[in-house]
C-alpha cells in the first residue's frame, strides 16, 4: 500500500473494520489454529494438503489483519451529518435524464460494493457528484469516452 495514503471513512465504515479486525484477529485466527493443529495429526507435513491449506489461509488472515490495521491508522472518519450537499456516507438519489430515479451510496474507497450501489468518493460519477446540491447535473465520462449527465434530485442520511 501506498506510504501515508489516507483513507476516508463513514462512521459505518469504520465500525464495520473495527468488527471485522476482532473477528479476524479472534474467532477466525482460533479456528485456523485449530485447523493447523488437526493437520498435524494426520503426520506427514512434506505431503499434507489440509496443512498447506491452514497455512495458506493463515496468511491470507493475517495479510487481511495488517490491511485493516493500516486502512484504520490511516483512516479519517468524516462528518455525515450535513446534507445540504452531497458528501461521504449520504444517499444521493440521481436521475439520467428523463430515466428512472437510482440511489447511490457515497463511500470510502474501501468500502464499495458495487451490488449495494455503494460508489466510491473517488469513482468518476462519486467525484463529480461530491459538492453538489439538489437539482444540480454532473457530467460524467464513462469508460468507453461518451458523456452521460446526471441530476441531483434527493439528497438523505
């Protein structure tokens, strides 16, 4: 990761670390334990796959434990509470057009889910909507180069 990035974060966000670093660093390095140890029973590590296995999962835990702990030492958590403009961890509720009202989530970079329709601060449609007020249109650039506008028709915690 880069040196000194500094992560933006929603209260929600940074609960949600918080709750899955406990876990990891809890529940999950106990049950990855316990898996090294019942491999080890079976003998033979030079040919065990459900050792390798627990191992394999044991770093892949503890890479996540240290992504956490860096995304949070590096965090800002930010005020959500003013919707006067859109800004981190608020609801907007965009239009295209004469299209179909759709809600997006404004997040942090480590906390987008697509699925969710939470977008990123960062993406090209969360960047261009941060600031804006109800009633507002953004331009956007999609991937393939053509521009699509967007208006701010709701703005909610």
């Amino acid at each position: 990761m880069p040196d000194q990035q500094e992560f933006l974060l929603t209260p929600q966000g940074h609960a949600e670390l918080k709750e899955e670093l406990a876990w990891r660093e809890g529940e999950k390095t106990n049950e990855i334990t316990e898996a090294i140890s019942t491999a080890k029973a079976f003998g033979d590590l030079s040919e065990n796959a459900e050792y390798d296995a627990a191992r394999d999962e044991q770093a892949r835990n503890e890479d996540r434990i240290a992504e956490i702990n860096y995304i949070l030492n590096h965090a800002r958590v930010v005020d959500t509470t003013d919707i006067s403009s859109v800004s981190l961890g608020c609801k907007v509720t965009v239009r295209e057009g004469e299209g179909e009202p759709v809600v997006f989530e404004i997040v942090g970079t480590t906390q987008t889910d697509s699925r969710a329709r939470k977008i990123s601060n960062e993406s090209p449609l969360g960047a261009a909507l941060i600031g804006r007020s109800v009633g507002e249109t953004v331009e956007v650039a999609t991937p393939s180069g053509a521009l699509r506008e967007y208006t701010v028709a709701k703005i909610e915690r």
